[in-house]
C-alpha cells in the first residue's frame, strides 16, 4: 500500500543536506528513497515498487515489517523499552536461550552488543583475555566491522585490561576461483590454504596468535563457501597451537545459508560464534557472541571488562525472540535452503552458462554471488562504471541488488517466494543480456 506523504526528490534533499553518509564521498551521493516495505517488496516516494535482492545489508532475512515480529516490539514498548544490562530482564534472558538453542551444544551463554562490529570486538577481546595472547589472524577478503579504537580511547579502568598491541595478521583464504594457491581443485585449494595459514602462525610465533577469526562463509567479500575440510581444518590447526577459533556468523548466520548458522554445514566447532544481522533482521539493532561453556567459566571467578549501554535492549531482544519464533514456525530457514537449491542455483547456472560476462557463480541458501568479468580466461574483473550502469539497470526494472565490487550477490530476504526469486533473476538475467561493453 502506497503511503501519501513527501515526493522522492523532497526526501533526496532533505537527506543530502544533512545526512553524512557511510564509507563514500558526500558530494556525489544519490541515495535511493525509500517510503516503506512490505515481505520482499519495497516502495519509494512516487509509488515505484522494488524486488528486494539485497536485504538491504544482508540482514532483512525475515523481510519487511513481519506483523508477529513488529507486534512484539510494540508489545515490549508499551511494557518496558529499556533497562540497563546489569538488570535481569526476562525479555533479554529468553532471546539469550533462544539463541544457545541455536548453537551446538556447550554454547550456553550469549553476550549482547549492539551490533556485528562490536561481536568482534567482544570476541576478540575474550579470546585475548582467555589465551593471554595478542595477535588475531583473519582473512584478507573479510569484512568484520567498523569499530576498534573506542576502548583504547577510554580514559578509565575499562581502557587497561584492553590494552594489547592490537595486532592483526591476515592470511589468504581458499577462493578457487581466483586462486593464490595455483590450485586447480578444491582439495589444492584447501590443502594449501591450510599449509598457507599453519606456516603464517609458525611464522608469527604460535604463542603470540589467541585466535584465528573467519567468517564460516565470507559474505561481503564474496561470497565464498569455504571447500569441505577447511574449516575443520582450522580448527585442528587452532588446537595444535592452543589458539581459539571465532567463527563470524554475522551475515551468514540465522537463516542466511539454508541452516540456522551456516557452520551446521560444516564439521567444525569454535570456541566463539559472533552473530548480528539476522538474528531479529535488523529491526532493532542487535548483535552478540555465543560463547562456549570453557571461555565462560573463565569469567566465572574474574571481571569481564567489557560492556555496553544497551546490551542486550529489551526492544531489540523482543524482536529476536519473535524473529526465531515467527521462522521455526513459518520454516524459514528450510524455505532458503529450498529456493537456492531448486531456483536460484540452477536459474544462476543457467545465466553462467549463456551470459559471457559471468565468470563465476557461488553460493547457497539465499546467499549467492555472481562475479562478472570482461574476458572470461583473463578474469578481469568488471570494472566501477560498467558495474555502476548494471545497477542502474537492475534499478530502473525493479529490483533493488546489492553490488559489491565486480560482482551481483544475490541475498533477497529468506522468506522469498520461487516466483519472486524467479521473476528478481529474469531480470539479473535481462539486464546482463542488454549489457554492451
Ligand atoms: N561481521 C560480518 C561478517 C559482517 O558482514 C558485518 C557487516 O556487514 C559485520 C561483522 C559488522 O556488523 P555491523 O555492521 O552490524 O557492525
């Protein structure tokens, strides 16, 4: 239902004029407007509709305004709208088990932050704590959020329990696709990654590493399923040296993949699992870490110095709790999984196969990346503008992507119907048949 109320270019100046804008140069910026949702639609000023294939930041996994979900957070408002974290709230302690029923067993408490970033912090910092160590190692293509001077910053006592070296050392991950490796299958590409990452620990000192942090399924960066025996090989690689792993759940996680996390899929345990995003998709801002029972009973007997303001708000936990409930009963998580198998991987498959400027397509569930090039054995990626003049063009017949470099992810809301699905990917498929270099 369209909704009267200001016309798109009133919103368009009113927001340039003083809204700063995320990651971007102001003056260029032309932000789409959007008036409201609805499941996986949504509408602008004048009343033109969009497919939603980008759950706005990969986080709308239950789509737009979900009656039992937008009801109990204006149950919650009307009953209390906020407390402090040193509080009990049922609220909060109900979406806490809610969510370690989620995780596999021996994940029994959850820290609540306020978003993915501040996950990854937190886990950081108890798996620093844990292990006494300092160096965190992670992938070169991951995203793991936005913060990471703040607690430095602090003037206080809560500054020097925090105080590390604050250091990160990268490692390249299994990407076949484009391979640092020279492999030419996924079990090169594992083996050698893994060889890859053991040798850059050995090389660091092991007993410097508390923990090696991946995304289960690096999303922003690509997304690139990991190949079978890479994770559970971190893992064994993390025990050999007593480091702890951290499994970044924060796109992939709640549904994303086809499975509740998308480390179900996968054989592997970690010590932390960090979670956001689709947790309440988005609603209210949310995020946390699971924590594994070993790291919890550490704090058991000594002061976790970390906290926030709004850990664990009662808004956002309402919203949660009815986010898990309204997709256990709806069968969400198994809707995803059914429409990247029986749709949208072969519907991409197909796309591959007819359209020269797709190199490479990969995914699962309704997490999905097509990667374009302009020369299909050069892979040369394709480059800003010609990627600018695609989401002109996905735009202008309806369908709202999410672009990130050279490629199309395909991350519509998980509650996506296969017409919807079918209908968003003729129009990918479209709008790549009218590219011209
Ligand atoms: N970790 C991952 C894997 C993410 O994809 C993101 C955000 O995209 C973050 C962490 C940061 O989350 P937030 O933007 O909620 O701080």
């Amino acid at each position: 239902q369209f909704i009267a109320g200001p016309t798109n270019a009133e919103v368009s100046e009113a927001d340039r004029s003083r809204v700063f804008h995320s990651w971007s140069a102001q003056g260029a910026l032309n932000p789409l407007p959007i008036a409201g949702g609805s499941g996986c639609m949504l509408w602008d000023f004048d009343g033109k509709q969009y497919l939603d294939f980008s759950s706005q930041l990969v986080n709308v996994t239950i789509g737009y305004q979900h009656p039992k979900v937008v009801a109990a957070i204006q149950r919650q408002a009307d009953k209390l709208t906020t407390i402090a974290p040193a509080q009990a709230n049922e609220t909060r302690a109900k979406a806490a088990e809610l969510i370690t029923d989620i995780a596999p067993e021996g994940f029994n408490k959850v820290f609540f932050t306020n978003g993915g970033a501040d996950a990854v912090e937190n886990a950081i910092r108890m798996a620093r704590l844990f292990t006494g160590r300092d160096k965190v190692i992670s992938r070169y293509r991951s995203y793991h959020g936005n913060t990471g001077a703040a607690i430095v910053a602090t003037g206080d006592w809560r500054r020097i329990p925090n105080e590390f070296a604050r250091s990160h050392v990268h490692v390249f991950g299994p990407y076949l696709y484009r391979s640092e490796f020279w492999a030419t299958s996924e079990r090169e590409e594992c083996e050698r990654a893994l060889h890859h990452l053991e040798r850059v620990i050995q090389a660091e000192g092991p007993e410097s590493i508390a923990a090696i942090l991946l995304e289960t399924i690096p999303g922003t960066a690509g997304i690139m399923p990991p190949p079978p025996g890479y994770l559970s090989g971190a893992r064994q690689i993390a025990d050999r040296y007593g480091i702890l792993l951290i499994l970044d759940e924060v796109m992939a996680g709640f549904g994303r993949t086809g499975e509740w996390l998308a480390l179900d899929a996968y054989d592997v345990r970690p010590d932390l699992i960090t979670f956001a995003k689709g947790v309440n998709s988005g609603y209210v801002p949310l995020g946390g870490v699971i924590i594994s029972d070993p790291i919890a009973h550490h704090f058991d007997e000594r002061v976790f110095p970390g906290g926030l303001t709004y850990s664990g708000h009662p808004l956002a936990t309402a919203s949660a709790i009815a986010t898990i409930e309204a997709m256990r009963e709806e069968k969400i998580v198994e809707n995803a999984a059914r429409i990247g198998a029986d749709v949208i991987g072969p519907r991409l498959q197909e796309i591959a196969a007819t359209r020269e400027v797709v190199g490479d397509v990969r995914g699962k569930g309704v997490f999905w990346a097509i990667e374009l090039v302009t020369n299909r054995d050069t892979k040369e990626p394709l480059g800003a503008p010609e990627m600018g003049k695609l989401k002109a063009g996905l735009l202008e017949r309806g369908l709202l992507p999410f672009i990130s470099d050279n490629r199309i992810h395909v991350v519509p809301p998980a509650i996506i119907t296969a017409d919807e699905a079918g209908r968003g990917l003729d129009i990918i498929d479209e709008t790549l048949a009218a590219h011209r270099p």
